[in-house]
C-alpha cells in the first residue's frame, strides 16, 4: 500500500486503509493494531524516526523527535487524563534532561528531569504561587534550594523529602527571622529566633517551641517589701521557666510597672478605702495573691529610663509620674496566632515598638526597675482613717443608726490646714499603708502569640526608724495612716 501524500498533512487527506505494516522510509501515517496508537511523521527503515507526532486514543499526543522507533531528542506532550503539559528533553518515552512541565491546576516546573520526575536543579511554581528553586530529587524538593511562601515568608537552606530538615533561615514578612536547625519542617534543635517584637530566643528548640522558653515574671526578694516613706526603691525581675530555673536565653521582652493602694471595704456600711475616692474616680478594684484587693496608684520613676546611653543627660533625677490610667496592669491576653506555611512566630503585618517610660526590656532573663518612688496621692484621693471606737466588734451600728465617723489619717492631709490654722504644702511622697507592685508584660505583638502573666510585689510603707509594720488589731480592717 502507499504511503501518504508527503505535501498534505495527513488530517487533511481522505481517510484511507490503513496500512498493514508501518511504511519503510519517508513520511507516512500508521495506526497500530490495538487501535491505541496512531503515527503520523517520518519513517526510516520501518520506525518512527525523525520528526513525527503520536496520537492516543485517550487524547493525549507527543509531538517531536523520534529514533529508531522511540520518543527521544526534542519534543511536546500533552496528557488526557490529567491536563498537564510538558516541553522540553525526552529519553526513551519519558521527559528527561531539561524541560518545561505545566500542571492544569496551575503552577509550572522548568528544569532538569530524570525518567518523568524532578530529579537535580529546577524551579517549581505551585498553583498558590509559591515558589522553590533549588534541588529536588524523586520529584521532592530534596538538598538545598529557596522557598517563598505564599505569606511573604523566605526559607533559605537545607530540604529533605519536601520537609525543611537540616540547617536554614527562615525571613518572616513581619520581621521575625529564624537560624538554625531544622527537623520535619519546623524548629528543632540550637538556634536563634528574632522575633518582630524585639525578644530574641538562643537556644535549644523541641518541636517547634524554644525548649528554654519563660513562663512566668518573678519579682525577686522578701515576699513583704518594706519600704521607708519617701525613699526609692529598685525591683529586680526575673523571667523564669516552669522549673523556677532563669530563662537566661531570652531577651528583649518589654516589662511593664504600675501600682496599687490597699482596697479595704467595710459592707456593713458602705464601700470605702485606705483612700476616700472621688465619684469621678472610683476604679474596679484589682486582685492580688495577698487575700486583699488594690485600686492603682501612681509612680514616680527616673527620667534617665528613657535616655539613650552617652546622653549628657543621662544619670539626672528627673521624675515622671505616671497618671492612673498607665498604671493599670494589662494581664495575660490568651491570644493566639495559629500556624500558616511555616511555623507560629507572628501574624504577618509589623507593629510599631515603643518603650514607655514605665517600661524595661529584659536582658538574658533579667530587669531592673531602679529608684521607684511611690508618689504622692492623686486628686481625688484623700486618705482616711475610722475611728478605732466605732468599728468595735458586735457594735455595728443598725438600722436608722449613723455610720462611724471618719477623721483624716495622723499623716498630714494631701495639702489644705492644720485645724490650728497653719498651711499644709503639698505631700511629696506616699502615706503609710499596704502597696502592691505589678509587673506586666505588654510586649507587643506578643511573643509567640502569648503574654506572660501579670506578677504583684506585697509593699508596706514605713514611717523612718519603724523597724516594723505597725500593729494592726484583725477585727479592725481600717488602714493605718
């Protein structure tokens, strides 16, 4: 039978028989015997050799270079079943060498294949547009390569199977950087996390997590502290892990201070306090660990916090209060940033850092918070204290009965007159009575997704040359002043 007419493509010419035995040399068109497989191209001694296209009967083709029968050399192929294309090198059937494979989905791979699979270095664009270019191995991005994630995020170093495994950094679009080990696509093993807050973790990582991470605020020293009425005093803080052992491979955590005064009720009367408060400043109390609650009072703390080292200024006394609202502590948020592309640092937007003046940065697991002053009261405060003879037990007033009496404390009033007429000046420093100290942490965004909970420091306000805290009978809850 002849072959068919060389100067007209074979889909265009009239159907035909089909020949018996595939043509010996030239160009020609064969469908095989199973009918799966249909040549159209050159020939040469009987198979398929020079350029030539086969068609399958699924819809699938190869358009390219043959020899001696096989697809091998230059080519394009095109599969039914899953839509994907490949341009480039072929061997024996398969794309081999270098080539171009675009996935239906979406995404494309260029680069070195071996037997249909990604096998040496290439570039991979998945169908969300994330890109590697490195080495792969078993269609698997496998040695060292580059991956962008979707997020923003950039890993740079060693793969295994897929999976981040080995040493790399990881850029996060917020900031946040990682160096380091790796193991099963997440931290695991030394190294060294910058978060985008500020706080930067060295050491062993497990899972994920830093192995040495804190866990709580620790306010260092007697469980009372006694402070003289108008002297500073300084705080020394630790963070510390669950084992009570110094988180010494963390730093960078912003603490902040505030304080509060003793609340004391009386309900058989009416709410009152240490502080006779203002309607307009009346607060929810705070609670504290020591069996009482506390409303915030103001601090004074030394301006030098805030100047930066080599200030001509730096080591004056300059005191700043700190009104009311700053005082109030900010507790654990619970929040949480689940995990995306790459492990849970921070959500991907950068936050402005700020260091108030009631703020310390944590060295290696410590601060110091240095010549605190508990300051004068507020307006709207005026310390008051109940007549001892009037809130004896079992002599409640009921009824229509009058409630007790209240007088100014011994201490000198805010400002104002003595009753002989003489003038009061302005009270510069703190009444005698029960204080707390709260440090919390207001780094922000939080570290890791969490804050650490708020911690409180039990002070007692002495008179000088007391040696300890007055006497104070437990029927009678009134403050001493």
């Amino acid at each position: 039978m002849a072959a068919t007419d060389e100067r007209t493509p074979a889909s265009l010419q009239p159907s035909r028989p089909s020949p018996r035995r595939p043509p010996r040399d030239g160009y020609g068109v064969y469908v095989y015997p199973n009918s799966f497989f249909r040549y159209e191209g050159e020939w040469k001694g009987g198979k398929k050799h020079g350029h030539g296209k086969l068609l399958f009967k699924d819809g699938s083709y190869y358009e390219g270079e043959f020899v001696d029968g096989e697809i091998t050399g230059e080519g394009y192929q095109h599969w039914a079943w899953s839509g994907n294309t490949y341009s480039g090198q072929f061997v024996l059937g398969e794309p081999q060498g270098h080539g171009i494979m675009k996935y239906k989905v979406g995404g494309h791979y260029e680069g070195e294949l071996l037997h249909g699979l990604r096998e040496g270095q290439g570039f991979l664009e998945d169908q969300d547009g994330q890109v590697y270019q490195g080495s792969f191995h078993d269609n698997k991005r496998h040695g060292r390569g580059q991956m962008i994630f979707k997020n923003g995020d950039k890993y740079e170093g060693d793969w295994v199977r897929d999976q981040r495994q080995g040493h790399g950094v990881l850029c996060c679009a917020d900031g946040s950087t990682y160096e380091g080990q790796w193991h099963n696509d997440v931290f695991s093993g030394l190294g060294r996390l910058a978060h985008c807050s500020g706080v930067t973790y060295c050491g062993m990582f497990i899972n994920g997590h830093p192995a040495a991470q804190a866990k709580k605020i620790v306010i260092v020293g007697p469980e009372v502290l006694e402070v003289f009425q108008g002297s500073p005093f300084t705080l020394n803080v630790q963070l510390q892990q669950d084992d009570g052992e110094i988180a010494k491979s963390e730093s960078g955590r912003m603490l902040k201070i505030s304080a509060g005064v003793r609340y004391v009720q009386l309900p058989a009367y009416s709410e009152v306090s240490f502080f006779k408060m203002d309607e307009d400043h009346m607060e929810t109390p705070i609670e504290t660990p020591f069996g009482f609650q506390c409303i915030s009072y103001p601090l004074s703390i030394p301006k030098a916090w805030g100047l930066e080292s080599g200030s001509t200024m730096e080591g004056a006394r300059a005191d700043i209060l700190l009104p009311k609202r700053d005082s109030e502590p900010v507790l654990d948020s619970g929040a949480f940033h689940g995990q995306g592309d790459t492990p849970s640092i921070l959500p991907a937007r950068r936050y402005d850092s700020c260091c108030p003046a009631a703020c310390r940065r944590v060295q290696q697991g410590h601060a110091e918070f240095a010549d605190i002053f508990l300051g004068p009261p507020p307006p709207g405060m005026q310390p008051v204290l109940f007549l001892p003879g009037m809130l004896e037990t079992g002599n409640s007033p009921k009824g229509g009965q009058n409630p007790p009496e209240v007088a100014f404390t011994v201490q000198e009033p805010p400002e104002g007159t003595r009753p002989d007429g003489t003038t009061v000046e302005p009270s510069t420093a703190a009444y005698l009575g029960e204080y707390v100290a709260m440090i919390c942490d207001v780094t922000t965004p939080p570290f890791l997704g969490h804050r650490l909970p708020t911690t409180f420091k039990h002070l007692r306000v002495l008179a000088r040359g007391d040696s300890q805290w007055p006497h104070v009978p437990e029927a009678h809850p009134e403050a001493l002043g």
